[in-house]
C-alpha cells in the first residue's frame, strides 16, 4: 500500500459480509470463504474499526486471513444486539486509514537451514538462487497470525513460486522457519510440526518472553526479505536470543 | 516457610488458572482450567478466588508433602481415592497436612481432572495475567511444564480456621449441548442429524489440546479444507477422516477444518470430564438458550463462596436459603440440589 492510497475507501466487490456463530461467547464475521487480498484488508479494517467503537462485552479479537473472530462476554452483551453492531460496522464503509508499519527481515536461504530450496527449485525448474530472488523480492503483509504463538501468514507470494503443501506434514520443523505453502508464505516461530516446504531459517524471534515487545509483528505489519550469509546468521541468532529485536522498522 | 512438594504425580497434571486472555490474535491460546466450575469450588473451599490457580491433576494418581510448616488444601472435580497416612480425605472438603504429612491420590473415578487448591493461592509470576501452563510455549509459573516429582510450590502457612465443606449446587445432566456453526453450512441435514443423533466416545488419544470423537463418520458437502479461521474453546472440527475433534484448552487459535458445532461454555467442563470410552451425546440448542445457560453458569461460580460451609454446619446455611427464596426460586430445605447459587447482581 502505498501512502497515496491510505486513506483509501475500500470498494465493495465482495459477497455481503456473514456472521457465524461459534459457541455462545464469540460471533466470526466472514468476509470471504477463500484467501482474499480485499476480505483479509476488511478483516484487518474492521478489526480497527472495533478498537475505535470500544464496544462494551468485547474481550478480543483475532483476524485471520477472511474472517474476524469476535469474543465477548454474553453476561454483558447478547449475541443479537453484538452481531447487529458487527454487521452495521462490517457493511459501512471500513477505512484503511490507520499506520502501517514495515519490517525487514533477515534470511538464510538454503543449505542445512532451508532443506527444501533446491527441491522446490527443481520442481518449479529454475535454479535456488531464481527461487531467493523472487521470495526477496515480494512485499508481504501479515494476514494473520495462529495456530502457534507468533506463526505469522503472509500474503503476496509471487505466484510463480505457489506450489501445493508436502504430501506428509513433518512432524517437527525448526524454529524461525521460513517457507513457502499453497499461496502463502510464512515465519514460524516456535519448533513444531508443519507441511510447508523450508526456504530458510531467520533469526528473529517474532515471540520472546521477557522481551519488549513480547510479539514483534501484528497483523497488517509489511514484511519484506533479504537474505543473510551463514555467518551473519549466527551473529543475528545469537543477539536475537539475548532479546535483540534484529529485525528492522522501517518507514513505511 | 511452608511448602507443598510433588511426591508422586501422572502426565497431564500442571498448574492452571481461569486462563491467559488477550493474545489469541498473536496465537497465544489461553490455556486455563478444563473444568472451570471445579477449579471454582476447590478454590472457594480454600477461600481463594474462584479462578485463581490450582493444581489440574489428570487422570493418574498423585502424592504431595508438606513440607517446612502446615498446608491446608482442597481437593474437587474427579472423585479419586485420597487418604493422609491411610486417614481419608474427602472430595470438597479442605484438609490441612501437618508439616511432613503426604497426601495421597488415587486414579480418577468417573471423570478426568480434580483441582488440588492450596490456601493463600500459588505463588508465582503471571504472564499476560495468568500462571496457567502452556507447555508448547513455554508459559506457566512457578514451572512452565507439567508438574513432576520434586516440584516445590511455595504456600501460606495453614490458618487456623475450621475445615470446610462444599455443597455443589445442582448442574445439567445427559446430553452435552452444542449451538451449531460457524460452518455447518459445510454439512448436509442427514449429515447435521448423525452428528446430533448419534452416539459419541472420546478416544484415548486425547489431551488437553483436542478430544478426538469416535462415532460414525461425518461427511464433508465440499472437502476438509477451508482457510483457516479462528476457534474457541469447545469448537467440533471435522477432520478428513470424518471424526470429530473437540478444541479444549490448549487449542490452537486457527483451524483449518470446517467446525460444525460449538460446546456451549456452560458444558465445556463436563464434556472435559467424561472419560475416554464413555457413551454420550450431544443436543443442539438456541442461541439464546445457550447464552442464558453461560449467564447462569458464571453466577453459578461467582457464587460458589455461599455454599461453603464449616464441615459440621453446612445444613445450617439459612443466609443462602433467604437469598435463594427471595430470588423466587422453589427450595427444598433438605435437598441442597434445589439450592441457587447466589448471586452477586
């Protein structure tokens, strides 16, 4: 997004948002039922928007890539009058008005650290050095963060590296992984299982305890790559385990 | 000091609490109680708050010392065998170990998990307003992980009050009660009714991230794959396979299966209790039902305090009997399952 387009409205080429009831203390408001570039901006915008409205009841929310999870307390507002509010703010014309921020992040690509570039190289027969090149030259955002603390989604990977998940998920991948998924790629924080396929490994910690801040990046924030040697990787580890943030803020 | 020391414990046993809130955008799940009513009553008896933290002990047995002093504790949820030296020890009641005794837990008789409260409450450090234990991310004080032998958890010194007595009031019974969505709509009618109509034992397998259902097969109308959205506590994802799985308390904060229905919040702790094998089934409700169950359900632990009595007075409660008529509700003097929990509106 660029700083012209900001306080940009939204137009609506959407189906009308939804709400879905799940369970008696949270409404999700659905904006699209597949990955959508414009439902995830909603998502993110109406997510905003409730931060302004301070509705009495809400708890918190959570944005994911279509749709915004909505928890509340039934004791303090019901799910009817709750979701007609939802849906008058879902329907309004949601502003994108709102500070972005841009991080760069450090990769190293390939080797012991990313185990399968040079298979996803040779399945999309080019070589592991075109593969860096177009992943460093996306502009991602964050469209959500889940499943594990700190896992981040993000949106715009070049599309001429989509390639559909591993036949078998590991069991076990590695901290700060970087990979790629379906049309998604992505910075898993924490050790655990996952189907996508390893491009690198980045040193920041994008969930650290005792760190301020605790979650480096929120939804929304834009992300961009670039690619570190082993060494310097190292270097990076070892700062960012002693709480250094690493990844850079720049001026969006 | 007095401390309390893990002699003896079984997996899936750690401290928890009413749970870690406000960082699920961030995929922190908020972990907490499985069985929040227990982990109230175990707390009331002991005078703590009703959601403050408490040892979770799963369904294997359990040893704690006194050590350095007294410490009074109380034990609900899962009745188990317990005893002091072979002296038995009551499920709702408070018990206080004279420095150096042990008590003992059995295994879990007709349920999963009992809430071990300690007086004075469990001392350590919260993040994001919660000691509960998320092991997967290295959350949870005074230890991050499940209990294991030698753990030491720092308690007050036992006051001098007399032992206490809880009287639970009356919860639901049969069926577990569900609202359905958000994406039953990913369901046929025939496939909605086998869901609701059939009958459910939760497998082995299960932990506290999920209960994986066994039953009949849950056909999908367009696949098992939809984009991730976010889940709650008692969300019913329907796997490829067509076996549900129940998100429990350590869930993740995303899923990626269509989700058919959703365990009112009121049920959660007992679905949370039935143990694996057990038959039972679910029932859909309104909205508004549901909302007017989980309305009750917070009073019901908001309230628990009134039914807390000295162990040889609990009959004699009469504050709690007025409170209850004057609320209009029909109160048997004798049965305590027909008393209300009183509330603080």
């Amino acid at each position: 997004m660029s700083p012209a387009n900001v306080f940009e409205v939204m137009a609506d080429v959407l189906p009308p948002p939804r709400l879905l009831p799940s369970g008696d203390s949270a409404i999700t408001v659905e904006f699209s039922r597949t990955i959508d570039e414009t439902a995830n901006r909603k998502v993110l915008a109406l997510d905003r928007a409730l931060v302004d409205a301070a509705i009495t009841g809400i708890t918190e929310t959570v944005p994911t890539y279509r749709s915004l999870l909505v928890h509340y307390d039934p004791s303090v507002i019901a799910y009817d009058a709750l979701g007609a509010q939802l849906l008058a703010l879902a329907t309004g014309p949601l502003s994108l008005a709102g500070k972005t921020r841009r991080w760069r992040v450090p990769v190293h690509y390939g080797g012991a650290d990313g185990i399968d570039l040079e298979d996803v190289a040779k399945a999309l027969n080019i070589t592991p050095d075109e593969v860096v090149a177009r992943h460093v030259a996306g502009q991602y955002r964050v469209a959500m963060i889940g499943f594990t603390p700190g896992w981040s989604y993000l949106s715009g990977l070049d599309p001429s590296l989509q390639m559909s998940r591993r036949q078998s998920p590991r069991l076990l991948t590695p901290a700060g992984m970087i990979a790629i998924g379906g049309i998604q790629t992505g910075i898993q924080c924490l050790a655990g299982p996952s189907g996508w396929h390893i491009l690198g490994r980045t040193p920041i910690r994008t969930y650290q305890l005792h760190r301020e801040p605790t979650f480096l990046l929120e939804p929304g924030d834009e992300v961009t790559f670039y690619a570190v040697d082993a060494k310097t990787f190292i270097a990076q580890d070892q700062a960012a385990e002693a709480g250094a943030i690493i990844a850079e803020q720049v001026a969006a | 000091m007095s401390t309390l020391v893990v002699a003896s414990i079984g997996p899936a046993s750690s401290v928890q609490d009413g749970g870690r809130f406000g960082a699920q955008r961030y995929g922190l799940t908020p972990s907490g109680a499985m069985d929040k009513l227990s982990l109230a009553a175990a707390n009331s008896l002991v005078g703590n708050a009703p959601l403050a933290a408490a040892i979770e002990i799963g369904p294997f047995g359990a040893a704690f010392t006194a050590k350095g002093g007294a410490v009074r504790v109380a034990l609900a949820g899962a009745s188990r065998p317990a005893d002091i030296a072979k002296r038995p020890v009551e499920l709702n009641t408070t018990v206080t170990l004279a420095d150096g005794e042990t008590l003992t837990l059995g295994f879990a008789r007709g349920g999963s998990f009992s809430y071990l409260a300690i007086e004075g409450g469990i001392d350590g450090e919260p993040l994001f307003g919660s000691l509960s234990v998320n092991a997967r991310a290295g959350l949870g004080s005074p230890y991050p992980r499940p209990l294991q032998a030698g753990d030491t958890l720092a308690a007050k010194p036992a006051s001098d009050r007399p032992e206490r007595r809880i009287t639970l009031p009356a919860t639901a019974s049969g069926p577990i009660r569900v609202v359905l969505g958000p994406q039953d709509d990913e369901f046929t009618d025939e496939m909605k009714a086998l869901f609701l109509d059939g009958e459910w034992k939760i497998s082995g397998t299960s932990d506290r991230m999920g209960y994986r259902l066994e039953g009949p097969a849950i056909r999908h109308m367009h696949g098992h794959n939809i984009v991730s959205d976010g889940t709650v506590d008692g969300s019913i994802q329907v796997t490829g396979s067509g076996a549900p799985i129940v998100l429990m308390a350590d869930r993740g904060t995303s899923g990626g299966y269509p989700k058919i229905a959703t365990v009112i919040s009121a049920d959660f702790g007992r679905l949370a209790q039935t143990p694996a094998g057990t038959a039972f089934r679910f029932k859909a409700i309104a909205m508004a039902d549901a909302q007017a169950e989980a309305r009750k359900f917070r009073e019901q632990i908001a309230g628990l305090p009134d039914h807390v009595g000295e162990i040889e007075n609990v009959e004699l409660r009469l504050e709690a009997l007025m409170t209850a008529n004057v609320a209009g509700h029909a109160v048997s003097a004798t049965d305590v399952g027909t008393w209300q929990a009183v509330t603080s509106g």
